[in-house]
C-alpha cells in the first residue's frame, strides 16, 4: 500500500514477543504534522496513552513520529511511565528530534513490567531502515491475536491536488472502543491544523471505532492517532475539508469492520441498523446493546433465527421505546412485527444466517429519526479457548 506523502515506515523483531516475528514498528513524518488522538473511556489507562496526552499538550497538537510495540501493553506496572519516557527519548534521539514529538502505543498482556532494553537497542536500526514501502511490514507489527493485517486507503483528488489518507489498525479481542484490545494509526499528506484535526477524527471515530463489539470489554490500550503533514501542499477549505473527512471516515470504518470480521474465533460478521430511535445517540445505545449480548452473539454463531434476543437486547439498552411498534427483519425477512411474531420459514432465515455476513434491522414506528449503524460478530468457543490461555 503506498502511504501519503512524507510518511515512512519500519519494522522489525525487538524481541518482546515470545515468538520470533515483528513487534515494534516506527512510522515517521519527514515534516512537522499536526496529530490529533482518541484513547480509551477506560478509567485504567495504560502508560504509552498518559505520556502521549502530556506530550501534545506540550507540543499544542504537533508531533513527528509514532512508535508502537506489541506483546506488552505497558500497563498497571510501577515502571511504565519510566519505559514509555525512555522510549521516546530513545526515538527521538535517532531520528534528530524532541522527545515530545514522538507518540507511543503498546498493545498485549496487563500488568507485566515491559523491558525497555530491547527497544531502546532496536530504534537505531529501525529508524536506518525508513522507507515509504516498509508501510505494510509496520502494520504486522503491531497485531497480536489478529490473524491478518488491517489497512486501508482513500484518494481525494482536490482541484489544487491529490491528498491521500491511509491507516493500519489492529485488534481481534477485547474490543468494545469507547471514545479494542485496538490500535488505530490513520495518515494524511492533507495540510491541516491541531484545531481542524481533532473534530475530524473525533467525528469519524463515532461512526466506525466507536460502532464496533467483538466481546464488550474496552481494553487500557485503545488508541487511535491522526497525523496530517501537508506534505500535498493542499490546504483544505469548505466543501474540500468535507470531501477529507468523508475520505476519513471512510478509511476508519473499513479499518473497524475488518477488525470485527477477524474477532477472536469469530466465523461471522452482523451489521445491526437502529432506525426510528428517539435520537442517534438512542439508537446507537440500542443497537450496541445488541451488539454486546452473548445470547445474540450465540445465535448467530448457531444459525438461530431467535429474533426475541434482539428485541429481548433492545429492551435491555437504557432507552425509552414502545415494544409494540418494534419491528425486526433477518437479513431483509420479516420476523417480528410491532412487537410480535409474524409467520416466516424459519429454514430460510437459518439458511441466510449461516452466510459469513449477515445484517438484522430494527425499526421503531413513529416520528422518531434516530438511526446509528454498528459493527459485531459471532462468539464461538474458540473464542474461550483464545482467551483462556492468553498469558500461558
């Protein structure tokens, strides 16, 4: 995948992993770029996160470039903030720059001491061996229970020029982004501001990290970082910004779904739309409950068209609906109708939900135009097998 302008990327085996393959990877702007970032809701945060919110306080939004490791999340041990400095010091060091201007991530195991020894040792090299091309190499460095890469690219072609937005993300588990275990790293050549940043990325966020589930659990380690170096040398106004933002969200929300589609164990993919709510934010709160329930995760896993769970999951959301003007359809076929059955084959809604993709609507009748869209998958027992021998 070819990054935007000014961006290069390297990776390599630092030897934090148990297993000989890529853990740390170093992605660098050959110019200043404004960063905007998105970290976890969850009140445990790990060290990488704390550091990197005091650094673009320091820096107002600016930084040059990002290292992230996997294996380790650096978190809830008493030598994390120590390792996350060192770390940036490290970087900043071989690449000529100021500690603040360097952004970190970890992602893995809780609450074991992260040895800061062999990434310091791996930063020269890594930082030797920049190139544009490395970008793909990056992304493997960063997954840890994932079974492939996650990338994706958008092109916007402006009338004073192309300006191009490319991200890697990883996550598989532990995925209920708040704002999975996830890691989001996003990249534009598109001159932009700190200020103009951060709204875009908080609002293509709310429609694709913050619209997936693989099991409920909002990792210590979400963390999503946007740079824009204007290396293009197109600056955007109006409509221009608009046909970005629309580039970005496009590009979190394929980097969202391929992380629900590679969740831990998970053979299948359900895409759950909430319409009529009270507001967005009222359907999204639906449609998560949904997305959150082991009863409906696991009957998707078995092919069961057991429509009560997504009305049973709806209720269960918080928000104030009338049951009797819920209607539900399975992959376009009616099953539920104001709040009750109605006749269909259940062989073929069986047959439908045995397909890799499946999608379930839920329309509340009446005046309401709330709609949100969300992202979750089926729970097997793999899933349990994954995670009942993560650490051993």
């Amino acid at each position: 995948m070819t990054p935007p302008l000014g961006f290069r990327f390297a990776a390599t085996y630092a030897g934090i992993r148990k297993v000989a393959r890529e853990d740390l990877a170093l992605m660098v702007s050959d110019r200043r770029a404004a960063a905007a970032a998105v970290f976890t809701a969850n009140l445990v945060k790990a060290a990488p996160l704390l550091v990197s919110a005091k650094y673009l306080a320091q820096t107002r939004g600016y930084c040059r470039a990002v290292v992230a490791n996997a294996g380790n999340a650096n978190c809830a041990t008493g030598s994390g903030e120590r390792v996350a400095r060192a770390t940036a010091r490290a970087a900043a060091a071989a690449l000529g720059i100021r500690e603040p201007e360097v952004l970190l991530a970890s992602t893995g195991v809780i609450g074991v001491p992260l040895n800061a020894r062999p990434i310091l040792e791996a930063l020269p090299r890594l930082a030797a061996a920049l190139a544009p091309e490395n970008f793909d190499v990056a992304s493997r460095a960063i997954l840890t229970t994932d079974t492939r890469p996650k990338t994706a690219s958008a092109a916007v072609r402006l009338k004073s020029g192309t300006v191009r937005v490319v991200g890697m993300a990883k996550g598989a588990g532990m995925i209920h982004p708040r704002m999975a275990t996830m890691l989001g790293f996003i990249f534009t050549d598109a001159a932009l501001t700190p200020a103009e940043l951060r709204p875009m990325l908080a609002a293509a966020v709310e429609t694709s990290f913050n619209r997936i589930s693989v099991d409920g659990d909002t990792s210590t380690n979400d963390t999503v970082y946007l740079l824009a170096n204007g290396a293009s040398g197109v600056r955007l106004a109006g409509a221009e910004r608009k046909k970005v933002q629309a580039a970005l969200a496009e590009v979190a929300g394929q980097l969202a779904v391929a992380i629900v589609r590679d969740g831990e164990g998970a053979r299948k993919l359900l895409t759950i739309m909430v319409e009529g709510a009270s507001s967005d934010a009222a359907a999204a709160r639906i449609a998560r409950s949904i997305a959150n329930s082991p009863l409906v995760k696991t009957a998707l896993a078995g092919a069961d068209p057991n429509w009560g769970r997504f009305l049973s999951a709806a209720g269960n959301a918080g928000v104030s609906f009338d049951p009797g003007k819920m209607d539900i359809e399975l992959n376009g076929i009616p099953v539920c109708r104001r709040g009750k059955d109605v006749k269909f084959s259940e062989s073929d809604v069986q047959r439908s939900l045995e397909a890799p993709e499946s999608t379930v609507r839920l329309v509340i009748r009446g005046r309401g135009q709330g709609r949100a869209r969300f992202w979750t998958c089926d729970m097997t027992e793999d899933y349990i097998r994954i995670n009942a021998s993560y650490r051993t």
